[in-house]
C-alpha cells in the first residue's frame, strides 16, 4: 500500500482554534499514528475517510487521489474505499450482529431482512467466530465480540484501507493485550492495509511498522521497521 497525505486546514471552535498540519508518506501496511489525546490524529484519520475536508492539499492511497484540493477533487465517504472503525465501535443497538455486518452491504438488490443469506456476511461471521451469536444484539455481547462485529462490518465491503481510532480503549488491560494480537495476526492474514491511532505504547511496538508521532498538529518524528525499510 501507498498513502500519501498532505493537508491543512484551521479549525475554530468558539474560543479554541487548532491547526492541523500533516505530511507523510509510506509504503508500509500497518502504520500508526502516535500521540497524546487533542494531537490531531483522529481529526487526520477524519480527512482519509472524507469525514473532514482540509482547506489545502491532497490524500493519495494506493495512487488514487481521494482529495486533491488544485485539482478540485473530494471523493464523498462512500466511493473512497475506506473502513472506519470508530472508538466506540458504533453498533446499531437495535440490529443484530448478523445485521450490523450486513449494513453496508444494503444498496443494489441485496435484502438486508435477510443478512445470513449473503456469502460476505457468512464469510466474516465465520472469520470473526462469530456465526453463534449471529441473532444476538450489541448489548448481549462482550466488549471483544462487539470489536469483532465492528471489524466484520468495516471488512465486509473489502476496503483498501482499515481506520482504527483507539481500538482498544474501551476494554480492559487482559481483552485488550488478547486483541491486540488477535488483530494484529488479523491484519497479516488478510493483508488488509491498516493505519491505527494510538497513546498506547504497547500498540506501537506490535502494530506499527510505519510510526509516525503527532504533536500540536503536525508531524513530530516518524520510525519505520527495518524489515520495511532494509536500506
């Protein structure tokens, strides 16, 4: 994967402003955004998913212009082929597990009454073991599940990228070492690119081969693995 990302824009929210002014670039598969909390690393991940429009520059991912404000392009959320996986994980509390993978896939001739008869959505309950809890709603499920279920949903349309904003936050210390591996192991299985913010330095070490540190709204330093960089 390729993702190129330089942008900026001013934000004011009645007394408090911020800038925001990022550039990177990377070839690796498993980058992470690193940094205290109100860096502007979520508002980054924001801008990649169209969630955000920067007032200057341009998001490049695997070569294919996302946003490019010269060239008047800003792709809407929907055609930019990107999943993202809110902290809080978003479910919808009134549909089931088997619902909720299926919600993107509602457009087109897909019947969302009918979730399970879907391949994808057989597929990534399966990936996800979670085929037993199929009929069951967010509130009977773990903390762990409920991640699987938001995972599932953000892969079922085959992203080229997967955004995770804390992942891990909402579960306890043991949960959230367990699923840090899990997706980790995931993320190599599927070779589904992933860009991960995170203050959690334990995140940083297994997750990131790219690393770059946010700061007051820029880039402060950045790592990348040798493995990923030999030379």
């Amino acid at each position: 994967m390729s993702i190129e990302i330089r942008i900026r824009t001013h934000l004011q929210a009645e007394e408090r402003s911020f800038d925001l002014d990022i550039a990177l670039r990377t070839d690796c598969n498993r980058v992470v955004l690193y940094g205290p909390s109100g860096a502007g690393k979520s508002l980054t991940l924001q801008a990649i998913a169209g969630l955000l429009t920067p007032d200057q520059g341009l998001i490049r991912l695997k070569q294919r212009s996302l946003f490019d404000r010269d060239a008047g392009i800003c792709l809407p959320p929907q055609q930019r082929r990107v999943a993202y996986l809110f902290q809080d994980y978003a479910l919808f509390p009134h549909l089931t597990v088997a619902h909720n993978v299926a919600f993107g896939l509602r457009s087109g001739s897909f019947n969302l009454r009918r979730p399970l008869a879907h391949p994808a959505v057989q597929k990534w309950l399966t990936a996800f073991e979670l085929s037993a809890t199929a009929n069951s709603y967010p509130h009977q499920l773990s903390g762990g599940q409920r991640q699987r279920v938001a995972l599932a949903r953000a892969l079922v349309l085959e992203p080229d990228i997967l955004l995770l904003d804390e992942p891990f936050s909402a579960l306890d210390h043991s949960l959230r070492e367990r699923m840090r591996h899990e997706l980790s192991e995931l993320q190599q299985q599927l070779d589904v690119p992933m860009m991960v913010i995170t203050h959690d330095p334990a995140d940083v070490e297994l997750l990131g081969d790219a690393i770059f540190e946010i700061r007051d709204g820029r880039i402060a330093s950045s790592t990348i693995s040798p493995l990923q960089n030999p030379l």
